[in-house]
C-alpha cells in the first residue's frame, strides 16, 4: 500500500495549497512543500528494492469482472520518472514562492502544480493503462489551468486552449489505441501488455494501435507536425514553463513511448515511425530556435529539438540508443529546467525577455549569468557537462542505424547539423544577453535576484557539473534498471565516460561545435534567408481550423436542431421504432411455445380504465386540467396493476410519484392558460397518429412475443441471494441498496442536481401571474382555508410517522429511502399549500440545497466505509444483536446508505415543489402592495 502514498499526498497538497490563501507567502510555500517531500521520501525509500531489480506494486480491486483494478508499479523508468517529477516539482515550488508577485495568488498557482504533479505521478506508476489514460487526460486539464493562469491576458487563454485542444485530441486517439491494446492480450494490466509483446505485433491491429498510440505521445510530446502548441504555451508563469515544458509533461509522451518499447517496438513500422518523426522534430527545433528573439521562444523551440533527439533514439534499432535516450532525458530536465528559471530571474528583474533589448546582462547580474551560461553550455554539449556525455551517445548511435538502408549515413550527418545548430542557438542565448553591448530601453533597472530564488538553479547547475564530471557515480546505477525496465533483459554494457579517445562521434562533437559558432557569427545572413520566406503563423492557422471547424458544426447542428420540440420527439422515437421494431421482422412468428394467461373481470376492467384514461388525456389534452385528471388515472391503475402483480414496492413507489407529480404540475399550471389553440393542421395531427399507432403495434408485439416465450430472468439469482449476501427479504430493497448500489448512488446524485439546476431556473423567475382562472372567475380572497390548514397540521405527524414506518422496514418488507421521502416530502408539501410559503418560513428553516448535500454524502461516506475493510466499494455488513427491550434485531450498513436515499429524495422533491411554490406566493403580495400604494 505504500505506493498509494504518493499520488494520494500530492493529492492532499493540492488540496491542502487552495486553503492558504489567508497564510504568507512563506507558510503557503512550506506547507505545500511537505507533500512532495514526504512523497519523495517514499520513492527514495524503494530505491534500494528498485536498484536490486525488484518491481513493487500495490493494488486495489475495482471491478474484477472486468479485470479493472487501481493498481500502481514501481520499476526503475516509473522510478527515475517519479525523481523528476517529485525532485524538479519541489524546486519549482520553492522557486515559485520568488517568482510571482504579491498580487498573484500563490494558494492557486500551488494547488495547480500539486493537481498537475498528481496527474504525472499516476501516469508513470499505474499498472492498468486506463487508470494510466485518466491520469493523461488529467494532466492535459491541469496544464490548461496552469497556462491559463494569468487569464486576464488573451495569449495564456489562446495558449491553454490550443494546449488543450492538441493533447485532448491525442489524448483521445491514445484511448483507442489502449483499448485495442487491452482488446487484443485481454487484460488492461500493464504487466500482461509489456509480457505480450509477440502477440501484439502479430496481431491485425497492430499497425491501427501503433499509429493511435504514438499520436498520443506526439502530441503531448511536442513532436512534428504537432510541435506548435508547446511555444504558445509560453504564455503561461516562467515556474509552471520550466517544470511542464521541460521537466514533466512533454516528457510524458517520451515516457509512454518508452513504457510501451517492449510491447509495440521491433519492427519496421515502430522505427520508421518514431525515427522520422523525431529526426524531423530535432531538425525543425534547432533551426527555428535559432531564430527567436524571446528567450523562452528559444528555449521552447529548443525543448522542441531535444524531445525530437529523444524520440529519434527510441527509434533507431539498437540497445544503447534506448540507454541513451534515457540519459538524455535526465541531462535535459536538468538544465532545461535551470534555463527556464533563469530567464525567469531575468525576465523578473529587467520587465523584458527581448534579447535585442537584453544586452550586458553580465555586469548587472553575474552570478545569475554564470549560472546561465553553465546551463546552456550543457544544453550545447560543451565537454565536463551532463549534456556532452548524453550527445556523445546520440552521435555514436546513429552512426550504427541501419534504418535508410544505403543512405543510412544522411542519418549522422542530419544529426550534427542539428548540433551545431544547437550550439548556435546556445551561443546566442548567452552572447546577446549576457555580453553584446549595453541594454536598450529596459523597463526596469536590472539587478540580481533574491540570494534564495537562486538556489533551485544552483542545485540543478550543480548536478549538470557532477553527472558531467562523475557519470559513473551518480547516475550508472539509475540508468541500468531505467533501461531495463524498457528492454526487460539484462542491459548491453556500456561505459559512460568523458573521454573514449579520438574516434568519430567525438568528431562529430567537434564538427557540431565548430560549425555552431559559424552559424551564430554569420546569422545575418540565415536571418536574411528567413526573412525571405514566407510568414507561417500556427496560431493563426489554428484558429483559421478552429473556425471552420465552428462554422461547420453550426451548420450541421442547425440541421437537426431547430428549436422544434416535436421534431426532437419524432426523431428519437423513429430510432427507438427501428432499432426495437426492426427484429421482429426476422422472426417466423410472433407466438411463442407458452399459452397466455386468461384474462379475468379484475385485469380487464382495470385494463379498460388504463385505455380509457390514456385516451381521455389525447383527446381533452388542450384542456389542461382535465388532461392532468384523466393521466392521473393512468398513473393510479399502473399502480394497481403493480399491487395486482405483487410488486407492492413499485405500486407504493409509483403512487408516491404520483402525488407528488400531480402536486408540481398544479403548481405549474397556475401559471398556464387553462386552454390552448388548434396549431396542427390535418397532415401533421395524421403524421402524430401514424407514428403512435406504429409504436403501439411495435410494443404491443414485443410484449406478447415476450409473455408467449420463455424468460430466462436474473430474478432467481436476487431471491436466492438477497438475504444471505444483502441480509434482506425484500429483494427489491435490497437490490437498490446492495446489489445495484452504485446506480443508486448516481441516481440520487442526479436527482440532487437536477434539483439544483430547477432551484437556479426558477430563483428570480419573472412569471406571468393570472388575475382569474380559465373561466375568468378571480381568485379567492381566503388563500388558505382554515379547514384545509386545519386537516394538514393534523396529518403531518402521522405522515411522518407512516414515513418513519415504511423507512425501517424497507430491508425486510414493502418500503425503503425512496418511498419514505416522497410521504415525507407530500406531508410537508401540504404545509406550503394550506398555510403559504411565508408561513412555513418562519416555523422551518431548511436549506433544501445542504439537505441535498447531506444526502448524497451519507451514501457516499456509508459506501466508502466497506474500503476500510479492504472490501468493494458500497459491500454493505449486516448482523443479528441482542438489544434489551428488543430483543434480537438485525442492523445492516444498508440502513445508513438508504438514509442517504432518503435524505436526498425529501431535499430534492421540496427544493423543486417549494420553489414552484413561492412563484405563486410571493408574487400576488407584490401585486397586493402595489395596489394599497395605489
């Protein structure tokens, strides 16, 4: 269970976060850095488990049926991941505490990062891909806030929704692809998949599930023809830039791509596939990186690039290009993420990140500029750092791909100019800023940055020294269970030194370098160049998509919807004709073996009644009370045909509803003309007919074929079980508590906020109030009658008594929650009535809303409770007790969940009814006092 710790505390740091708004700075800081800590304490506490090979799970059932469980798994890639996330996330929020301003919310920005932290930690360390495919959907939502945060400023929106708009679509595309995955092993756990790698690729789906998979880890991964989203993002605060955009999030793509390399990698398609992308991806980064004037347009540009030179590594075929693209990933998280802050610091203390503007930076801020330039050295590949030794990989690697077959060499060679490339974007970003004359027209007189902002810099320059200096120390033993956690098989040796001699890829090293500074001293004329071309705008390209897209999605919707309800009727009805009525044509005979029941005087004259009442409510349906009468019939014999069939649970259910629909349509037709007019003319009244008389032959057929047929029901399995599994006789209580739980619990939660939603509609509602009735009579002086008050008050406590009654004994015979609070709310509906909103108020001060609430989180706190036990959520317990004066009783946990039935039906049913209510109350007072003021 350990595992579950660490999401679970982020999880309670972001909660935690969003509650310091009150506190200083300093406080919100340290407590929102106490779950990331304890979180990192955990993983390191593993790590000797991990480093001796060991994969660690922890696991909790959820649906077994369908072999779905919360499940995470700590391996060594889920283990270096974790390290970055945890590591870089708690020196972001330190760093964050410096960086916004006193007018910033801190407490927002906090509770965001933790919520994004939580998303990439269930990514890395789940074991089933669709609780992984939540956490990736999660982190597509929390970037959208956390870009977004400055959301008075039009580019951080445009930014977040582009953001959103490309990984959600890939997001999409990579729950297609994992559910074909999960179709083709028969199992969402990830330890099947990765142990099915053969089965996979022979599969007919394999290239369908390869291509929708890797377009999730493209488009979240930044990589060509989806790279334009991550520059845009930019808009958003320099902490959440150097910890999304470089550390974290676009690592996710890299991270699925390289969780999946033991399943999905091998053949000609993977590699062809992700090395293209990513040569292309490396290549159009460094070009366009060198051409930026913002020094975080650089830098994402050439986050773009590395994520390219990653992605090209877990395409080439062999064993050390996945090595290397691990180590990669490590050097890159360091001093990108040490640059991002930096030029935050900048960008913090000067008002500009305008390299023509920042010049000279060197004499205001050195020690920030010493920093600076250690990081982007690395970012170079400048020998004694992280970012040479991984390069030096990268060189060495391709050199050996074999994937162009004879024009394989094209390979290193596009490799080293996309180095040197990189050196001359690095040797940009350091000479313009730091060197390059004096500043121009800075907005702010530029100074060093408080001593503590520095220090999350100087921890990851510190480690860009170390691990450049001391490979083998620090970071061989991380790399080996990293990389075999992606082979699965021991790991090819290799040696991570500074020096291997001279041989080709240090030429390589040396050929980049030589011809970066090249580039950089002769960029005018690549500026030249690049001014010639044509202007290519993404944003406006993707807004232009954004529009038609709009457009075309109002055309169609104008197609169907037209504001006509009937014309929605009809459609869905048509359907519902067709896919139910379609079946019957296929069968030889409509009779079945059995013989139908006889029918008695009983059901025929309760059947004629129904008939009658349903007829009586087409033909007066303009009248609208009559109407209202005669389908009140039909509901008071459906009820009796339930009592008839020994179903007295549905009959009371059903009577119950009935009162309390009637109650609400007399409510709402106060404000309806008694009357209504003629409107549909011969052709549609004969178009309405067909389709009903269509549906009743429809229904009728499948009814008698049903009744003339044999029925296999799961009935049987609920009598059998539902006093021995539920402790209840009634078995259809003990269904809705026990065995259909989870509907229940989602069907209170609906009616709850279908309740709120009528409580919104109807506050504040101008209505229409009626001086006279239909018949033009006015109203009644004496609004409430003291016989009708009289009787009411009378009733309510035995209503109530009579509620409590069909309450407790629900679990064994006729009643339950449901049925307790529909008697519950009548009997307090018909104070409203006889006495009047005011009234009412003044004796009762409910709030219907927190009622609901309250409601639907017994039901909810009662079916967490069976988790305690390590048991399924909503397992109810009953047992038998002795109880002096009682004697022995059964009590089952179901009691409580059906309180929280309960609780909700009486919260809902009075918050629609008594808002309905207080319409017709409030309004004639107002009329009243406008005539005395006459």
């Amino acid at each position: 269970m350990a595992l579950f710790w660490i999401p679970l505390l982020t999880t309670l740091g972001s909660l935690i976060s969003s509650l310091t708004a009150k506190l200083s700075r300093n406080q919100t800081a340290a407590i929102t850095l106490l779950a990331p800590i304890a979180a990192l304490a955990i993983c390191l506490y593993h790590a000797p488990a991990v480093f001796n090979g060991d994969i660690l799970y922890s696991q909790f059932n959820w649906l077994e049926q369908l072999n779905l469980s919360i499940s995470f798994r700590l391996d060594g890639l889920a283990f270096l991941f974790a390290l970055l996330i945890l590591g870089i996330g708690s020196l972001i929020i330190f760093y964050a505490r410096y960086y916004l301003s006193d007018k910033d919310s801190l407490s927002k920005l906090y509770a965001y990062l933790m919520l994004f932290m939580t998303a990439m930690l269930g990514i890395v360390l789940s074991n089933n891909v669709i609780q992984l495919w939540f956490c990736w959907e999660l982190t597509s939502i929390s970037s959208f806030l956390l870009i977004s945060y400055w959301n008075d400023k039009a580019e951080a929106r445009k930014g977040a929704l582009m953001a959103l708009t490309v990984t959600g679509a890939g997001g999409l595309a990579l729950l297609a692809g994992l559910m074909l995955i999960g179709n083709i092993v028969g199992s969402y756990q990830l330890d099947d998949i990765l142990a099915s790698g053969e089965l996979i690729k022979q599969s007919q789906w394999y290239e369908v599930t390869l291509v929708l998979i890797l377009l999730g880890a493209f488009t979240k991964s930044a990589q060509f023809p989806f790279h334009f989203w991550l520059p845009h993002a930019m808009a958003a605060p320099t902490p959440v830039s150097a910890y999304l955009h470089s550390a974290t999030m676009v690592k996710a793509g890299i991270f699925l791509m390289a969780r999946f390399y033991p399943a999905l990698a091998g053949t000609e398609m993977w590699f062809l596939l992700v090395s293209l992308t990513g040569l292309a991806t490396l290549l159009l980064g460094a070009y366009v990186a060198l051409f930026k004037h913002d020094l975080k347009g650089l830098l994402a540009y050439s986050t773009i690039s590395h994520l390219g030179l990653i992605t090209l590594l877990l395409g080439l075929d062999t064993e050390l290009a996945t090595v290397a693209a691990i180590f990669h990933i490590i050097n890159h998280a360091t001093f990108k993420a040490s640059l991002f802050m930096a030029t935050g610091i900048i960008d913090h203390e000067t008002g500009t990140r305008d390299m023509r503007k920042l010049n000279g930076m060197w004499r205001y801020m050195p020690y920030t500029a010493t920093l600076a330039m250690v990081a982007a050295s690395a970012m170079a590949g400048v020998p004694l750092l992280n970012g040479f030794l991984s390069k030096e990989m990268f060189f060495a690697e391709t050199l050996h791909s074999q994937l162009l077959g004879s024009m394989s060499w094209l390979i290193p060679v596009l490799a080293t100019v996309a180095g040197a490339f990189s050196v001359a974007y690095s040797a940009r970003f350091i000479h313009d800023v730091f060197f390059n004359g004096d500043p121009i027209d800075l907005p702010k007189q530029p100074h060093e940055a408080p001593r503590y902002m520095r220090v999350p810099i100087e921890v990851l320059v510190a480690l860009c020294f170390v691990v450049g200096m001391f490979p083998n120390y620090i970071v061989d033993g991380l790399l080996q269970v990293a990389s075999m956690a992606v082979l699965t098989e021991a790991t090819p040796v290799f040696e991570i030194a500074i020096w291997h001699g001279f041989n080709l890829p240090l030429l390589m090293s040396g050929v980049a370098v030589g011809g970066g500074i090249l580039i950089y001293t002769q960029r005018k004329y690549l500026f030249q160049f690049q001014a010639s071309l044509p202007s290519l705008s993404a944003k406006a390209m993707f807004d232009q998509a954004l529009d038609y897209l709009f457009i075309w999605s109002q055309k169609r919707i104008k197609q169907f919807e037209n504001g006509s309800l009937q014309r929605y009727t009809i459609l869905l009805i048509m359907l519902v004709l067709f896919a139910a009525g379609a079946p019957l044509f296929e069968m030889h005979q409509l009779v079945g073996q059995n013989t139908p029941h006889n029918i008695d005087m009983f059901n025929a004259v309760g059947t004629s009644l129904l008939i009658a009442g349903a007829l009586a409510t087409v033909i007066w349906h303009r009248h609208r009370m009559i109407a209202l009468l005669m389908i009140s019939v039909v509901g008071l014999m459906v009820s009796v045909a339930f009592t008839r069939f020994s179903a007295p649970d549905l009959a009371l259910t059903q009577l119950s509803v009935e009162v309390v629909t009637i109650v609400l349509l007399m409510l709402a037709l106060f404000f309806l003309p008694q009357h209504t007019p003629k409107e549909s003319s011969s052709i549609r009244v004969l178009r309405d007919l067909s389709i009903a008389s269509a549906c009743g032959v429809v229904i009728g057929s499948i009814c008698y074929a049903i009744i003339t047929r044999p029925l296999d029901s799961i009935s049987q399995f609920f009598i059998e079980n539902a006093k021995t599994g539920g402790g209840g006789t009634n078995v259809v209580n003990v269904i809705l508590v026990d065995f259909r739980g989870f509907d229940t619990l989602g069907e209170i939660t609906v009616l709850g906020i279908a309740a709120l939603g009528i409580y919104k509609v109807l506050v504040n509602l101008p209505l229409f109030m009626p001086a006279t009735d239909g018949e033009g009579r006015k109203w009644a002086k004496e609004k409430y009658p003291l016989l009708l008050a009289t009787i009411s008050q009378t009733l309510l406590p035995l209503a109530l008594l009579v509620s409590a009654f069909i309450f407790l004994r629900g679990h064994n015979l006729p009643g339950g929650g449901f049925i307790a609070g529909l008697i519950t709310a009548t009997a307090i509906i018909l104070q409203y009535i006889a006495h009047g909103s005011n009234w009412i108020a003044e004796r009762l001060t409910i709030n219907y809303r927190k009622i609901i609430a309250i409601g639907v989180m017994i039901a909810l706190i009662c079916g967490m409770g069976s988790l305690v036990f390590a048991r399924p959520f909503l397992t109810s317990w009953f047992d038998y007790f002795d109880i002096p004066l009682v004697g022995k009783t059964e009590l089952a946990s179901a009691l409580i969940f059906d309180l929280g039935v309960y609780v909700t039906v009486v919260g809902s049913t009075m918050m629609i009814l008594a808002s309905l209510g207080k319409l017709t109350a409030n309004e004639p007072n107002k009329q009243e006092k406008a005539r005395g003021a006459d």
